[in-house]
C-alpha cells in the first residue's frame, strides 16, 4: 500500500491527474490564443524564465493543473474584471517586467 491505497488506486490517480493537467493547461492555451492571436502571441511574448519551483510540479500532476488554474483565476479577477485584455495578461505571463 502506498499512502493507504492500493497501487493501481494510486496509479489510476496519478494519471488522472496527468490527464486533467494536460486538458486544463491546452483548453487554457487554446482560450488565450482564441482571444489573441497567435500571431500576436508570438510577437509579443517575452523571455521571462519560469520559476525554478515550477519544476517539481511536473513531479505532482495535480500541482501543475492547481497552478494553470491559479493562472485563470488571476485573468479573470485581475485583468478582465479590471477592465484589462487577454493580450495585456500575456505580456504580464511572458515578461520580465512590465514598463
């Protein structure tokens, strides 16, 4: 047993979240590129580096899909209720700083 389930329980679990983290983070890409462009998401994006944690959520699959959901949370409640584009949230996601 691992932290009290059954192996396949534990398994089963760990690809369903790896299947939830890849669905919510290419719905989430799809929606910002539906709203930008990709063209202007290309040409826009910056060469911010990721944080050095976001490497150890790969490791837990339900982390990454908590942060892509993070992510949502602050377009919606910060940008868009703001009054702020989705192009606006791209650069704040790409870019180092904003000037």
């Amino acid at each position: 047993m691992i932290v009290g389930m059954f192996e396949q329980d534990f398994i089963a679990i760990i690809l369903f979240g790896i299947i939830l983290n890849f669905i919510f983070s290419f719905l989430f890409g799809w929606y910002l590129s539906f709203n930008i462009g990709i063209q202007e998401m290309m040409m826009s994006k910056g060469d911010k580096k990721q944080p050095s944690w976001m490497i150890f959520s790969l490791i837990v699959p339900y982390v990454k899909m908590g942060i892509t959901l993070y992510r949502v949370t602050i377009l919606q409640l910060y940008f868009l209720n703001q009054g702020l584009s989705h192009k606006d949230f791209w650069v704040y996601l790409t870019q180092e700083n904003n000037n």
